[in-house]
C-alpha cells in the first residue's frame, strides 16, 4: 500500500511540475504574440515612412531634372509633355 501511496504522491508532483510549466509556457507565449504585435506595428510605420520617401525622392528627381543635365532635361520634357496630353484629354473631356 505505501508504495502505491509514494506512486501517486510521485504522479502528483510531476503532474503538478507539468502544469507549471505550461503555465510558463503560455505566459511566453503571450509575451511574445504581444513583442510580434509591438514589431508589426513598427514595420508598418517603416513601410509607411519608406513609401514617402520614395515619393520624395522621385519628387526631388524631378525637380532635379528641371534644373540639371541634358538626361535629366529630356526626362523633364517627356513628363512635361505626358502631363499636357493629359490635361489636353481632360479638357476635351469636359467640352463634349
């Protein structure tokens, strides 16, 4: 009888070991779905920032273009010109 009694007393101690460690196990878990959260927000903010400069740059790229070399100039015309096809569009859009 005593050795069933040290058997179980030997069950209850690892059982209670094991739920320990789950209880660890899901406070780690929740730490780190909470760091994920934290580093999904910051790469969506980098994104962003990154998508901006982008749109500065090619901002500057063209405003370069209007002030620099012969390439530059030819890109400025190209885009000079594809803006009054446009506008050009639009208004013989509005005058039908």
């Amino acid at each position: 009888m005593s050795e069933i009694t040290g058997i179980i007393d030997a069950l209850e101690s690892k059982i209670g070991m094991l739920i320990k460690k789950i209880d660890d196990l899901e406070a780690q878990k929740s730490q780190s779905k909470s760091q994920l959260n934290i580093a999904e927000a910051e790469n969506k903010k980098h994104l962003e920032k990154i998508a901006q400069l982008e749109a500065s740059y090619e901002t500057l790229r063209l405003a370069n273009s209007l002030l620099g070399g012969d390439e530059s100039k030819k890109d400025a015309k190209l885009k000079i010109n594809s803006m009054i096809r446009e506008i050009d569009y639009c208004i013989s859009q509005l005058a039908e």
